[in-house]
C-alpha cells in the first residue's frame, strides 16, 4: 500500500529549497566544484573551553539519565544571569526561562501552545520559514506583513487591517533579521511594545543573531523595553553566536505565561536537551560573561571583503550591521530564481533566491559568509566571471 503525506506537507518549507537542493546535486555531477553560500550554517567551532567542558561532561557517566524538559536549573540561571550582563534585564530563572533544542524548536511549536486553530499570527515577509511553517502545523492562519528596503525593513503596523489585527494572537519580528541583515534599534521595540499592549497582540522576537553585529553596533533585546515582559517573549540560540549549530540549544525568555505554555507542550515532544550540551551551553554564557570575544569580529572581515569584492565587479550592496548574511538586490533583467540558477549552473556558486522567504524578497538573494576568506573571494571571483559573460 502506498501512503501519501498529509495535505499539510505540501505548505510546508518552500519548494525552493527543494529545487536548489536538486539544481546542486545536478552541478556536482556535472563535474563543477560548488560553493555553497545559501545555508546559514557556521563554520567556525566552538571555543576551546566549550568543546573541554563537552567532553568533560561526556565522560560522566551520572549524566546520561533523561534531563529536565524545561532545562537544568543551573542553565536557567546562568541564561538569567548572561540577559542581564548583556541587556540588563531581570529574568527569573523559575519562571521565565526555558531551554529549547535550538531556537527553531521553539518557534515550531509555539502556536500549537497559544494558539487555536484559526487564530492569526502577523508573520514578516520576508522571513525565515519556520515562522510560516509552524502555523501550518498548528492550524493557525498567517497574516504576511511586508518588509521592504524603502522602511528599512521595518513593518508598518499602522498598515495592518483593524479587522486583522482584532483576531491576531501573536507577531513575529526578527532583528538582527535572517534574510534581511537589517537591524532595529530600542526605540522601535517600544513603540511596537506600546502598539501590541494597545492591540492585546503577543509580541515575539527572534534574537539569534543579537551577538553578530558590526561597526560597534550593540543589537537590542525587546525585554529592555519598561514592561515589556508583561506582553512579549523571546527566543534566543547558541547557534550562530556560539558555534553550537549542531548541538541544538537555545532558549526561550519573557512572558511567564508563554514560558509555561510552551514547556507544556514540549514536555509532551521530548525529554530536553542532552545534559552535556546544557553543561557546554553554560560554559559559553559564563565564558561571553568574562571574556566578551564575539564571533562577530570574524563575519565583519568577511563581510567587508564580500561587500567591497562585489562592488568592484560593479554589484554594489549596502554594509549589513549585523547577521551571517548579505540580503542583496540583485541586478534588473532576472527573477531571484532565474539569477540563482543561472549563476549555479555557471559558476557553482550556491545563493537563495530571495523569495524563498516570502513574495517580498523577489528581486533579491541572500548570501551566508559560512566560508573563510579564501573561499569567500573565490566565490566573488566566479561571481565576476558571471557577470562578464552576460
């Protein structure tokens, strides 16, 4: 008997991704040597001091029993205590703090926790796709509020419809951004603050990238805004900032209600993160807490070098503030698609097409600096070659 997936499957993810993934198979068979500039995956490894923790950790044999779903106490109050080293924010560590498997793992399930099937969630476009996808699995219907270059990529909530904004649960928004690389400041999260109390809308944000910002730039949180925990979560990751891509980690912070919610749900799923991990998680917060070595000085150098390359083959791009990515306007006379194919296909080089995350980011592609500086000015180099022969 052959079993078909669920109606559900076919709205899940882009179809984009999938095609890319078979337009690369097709070019490495081909013979072409590929660089893959679409997936935002980090390079680098861990410091010293979280790979000797690990193993440490690894080497205990009391450790392997289930851990608590919420997250061993001791990570919670390290979490708590790292917010306030870095945003000066008051967390309780009880109560508004839970550990994830990764950001992604929480935003996944976060509307199966607070929403009911019908319910509106105000999701950016473009954005990252987890954020439409798991509305898709809970029954809950996306409104797309459009992010475009001429508003700095901020979205205008006085646009959005009165109607929708009566039946809207929760909005996502994503600063530092993934695509965009655009950045807000503290100002606006208070006036969206304001704008979510005024409307009863759950505010969440998305704070992966808060630790890879350029130029002195120091990403806000939304919890610093004065009573901001009353109406707003956030999620954070020790993916990108930490390099623990792979060990799948992060947490959830604000609202105690929404914390609890969530950790209901997940204590159903799952049995919480590998005590090791959480043991090497705490070792990197306490590490960022007396040291304060950023990853970000890494991905600056690469995105100037990315930047200023591409300028000098003539594809100028405004310098990101933050993020692992550039979100480039792609010249006139292609789609996102054709530009990304056609540059595959020629020069083995692997970017995603912008609207891969939504309608809005046709005209535009985003590139990840997952490479060293050797790489990166190869893959500009062919990117010139490319040019050239149109």
């Amino acid at each position: 008997m052959k079993i078909s997936g669920s109606d559900r499957l076919n709205n899940l993810g882009s179809a984009i991704f999938t095609e890319l993934a078979e337009w690369k198979e097709q070019v490495i068979k081909s013979g072409i040597d590929v660089i893959d500039l679409g997936i935002g995956s980090p390079d680098l490894p861990p410091s010293a001091k979280v790979i000797q923790t690990l193993h440490e950790a690894i080497d205990n044999s009391n450790l392997y029993g289930y851990p608590m779903s919420e997250g061993n106490l001791d990570l919670r109050v390290t979490v708590s205590k790292w917010y306030q080293y870095r945003f000066n924010v008051v967390l309780d560590a009880h109560t508004e703090v839970l550990t994830l498997m990764g950001s992604q793992d929480g935003l996944a399930h976060l509307a199966m926790a607070i929403c009911n099937p019908g319910d509106i969630v105000l999701v950016p476009d473009p954005g990252y796709p987890i954020y439409s996808a798991s509305l898709e699995l809970a029954g809950v219907k996306p409104y797309f509020v459009p992010l475009q270059e001429e508003h700095d990529f901020l979205p205008q909530l006085e646009k959005i419809p009165d109607s929708i904004l009566k039946q809207a649960k929760f909005m996502i928004l994503n600063y530092p951004s993934n695509p965009l690389a655009a950045v807000t400041d503290l100002a606006f999260f208070e006036r969206w603050v304001n704008w979510a109390k005024e409307h009863e809308i759950l505010v969440v944000h998305d704070l992966a990238y808060s630790e890879m910002a350029f130029d002195g730039f120091k990403p806000p949180s939304v919890l610093e805004v004065k009573g901001a925990k009353e109406i707003a979560v956030e999620f954070h990751s020790m993916s990108k900032a930490f390099n623990m891509a792979g060990c799948r980690i992060g947490f959830l912070v604000g609202h105690s209600d929404v914390v609890s919610a969530l950790k209901i749900i997940k204590s159903n799923i799952d049995y919480g993160v590998f005590i090791p991990v959480q043991k090497a998680a705490i070792a990197a917060l306490e590490e960022d807490m007396n040291n304060n070595e950023s990853v970000a000085i890494h991905y600056e150098k690469r995105r100037n070098l990315m930047v200023n390359g591409l300028a000098d083959i003539g594809w100028h791009i405004k310098k990101p503030k933050a993020s692992m990515f550039i979100w480039a306007k792609i010249p006139k006379g292609w789609t996102s698609r054709q530009f990304a194919n056609e540059l595959l296909f020629s020069e083995g080089v692997v970017v995603i097409p912008g609207d891969a995350f939504g309608s809005q980011g046709e005209g535009y592609v985003r590139i990840a600096l997952v490479h060293n500086e050797e790489v990166l000015l190869e893959a500009v180099e062919r990117m010139g070659r490319f040019f050239d022969k149109r």
